[in-house]
C-alpha cells in the first residue's frame, strides 16, 4: 500500500500503522499482534466501532493505460474481522470477509476494465465493531 496509508475521506474509527515486529501494544486495537508474514513488514490496520457516512477506507490509484486488469487487494483476517464492501469508481466489484478464527493472510480478487486516469476505491464496512489490516494492493495488467 505504497503510501496508501491514510484514507482520502474516509473515517475509520482508528487506524495505525501496525508492524510484524510490534513491539508496543497498541491499545486501542483488537489485534495485539501480527502472526503470518506480510509485505514489507506492516499493515494498515482499522477499527470500525459505529458505522455513519465515513465509515470507510478510500484511496486513488493511477491507471495508466487503459485495459483489463485483475487486482488483488491483500489484506490480514482474524477475529476482529467482518464483511466488506470494495466499490471502484462508485461500482461495487464485491464483499470480502476479513474474519478468520486463526490469523491469515488472504486475499480478494477481481478482473475489471479500468479507462487510463486515476481509479478510486472505496473499502466500506458492512458492520459495525469490525477491523480490517490492509497489506498490499497489485494491479496486473492483462489486455
């Protein structure tokens, strides 16, 4: 999530960035610690306790040539985790569950056309009291 941490307008009730050699608690996240390898070392991780009209994770990402892609959106699930929304300029592409009973690195997959500019996404939760660790984000272009 190269410099993707902090959502654009969107209002998660708490955000960090949360590294695999955490050595501080973070008190006010439900996950203490990060058990499965992750890229570059960290995640983005949110809380969302009550949801209202911010209640997501929103970024921007350069296309710069048009054509279909298939994205991955990698993210860590564990117990704090719940349903999501993923919308791409303003168009629901699908729910992803970042719930899990043990840790895990997962992922949610999709293949879409995407015109050359900058393609927004938007990450909203379907409920309330729910977290979700962000890892990484790749765009392949296919054709």
């Amino acid at each position: 999530f190269e410099n993707k941490r902090l959502p654009l307008t969107g209002l998660p009730d708490y955000g960090v960035n949360f590294s695999e050699t955490e050595t501080e608690e973070k008190k006010f996240y439900p996950v203490k610690q990060l058990k499965v390898p992750i890229s570059m070392g960290s995640v983005y991780a949110m809380r969302f306790d009550e949801l209202h009209d911010r209640s997501y994770y929103d970024f921007t990402h350069p296309v710069l040539e048009e054509g279909h892609y298939t994205v991955n959106l990698f993210h860590v699930a564990d117990h704090c985790g719940a349903d999501f929304e993923l919308r791409v300029n303003g168009e629901t592409v699908g729910v992803f569950s970042s719930y899990a009973n043990q840790q895990q690195r997962t992922w949610f997959s999709f293949g879409k056309h995407f015109q050359r500019g900058v393609a927004e996404f938007k990450i909203i939760p379907l409920r309330k009291n729910s977290c979700l660790m962000l890892d990484s984000f790749l765009m392949k272009y296919l054709y």
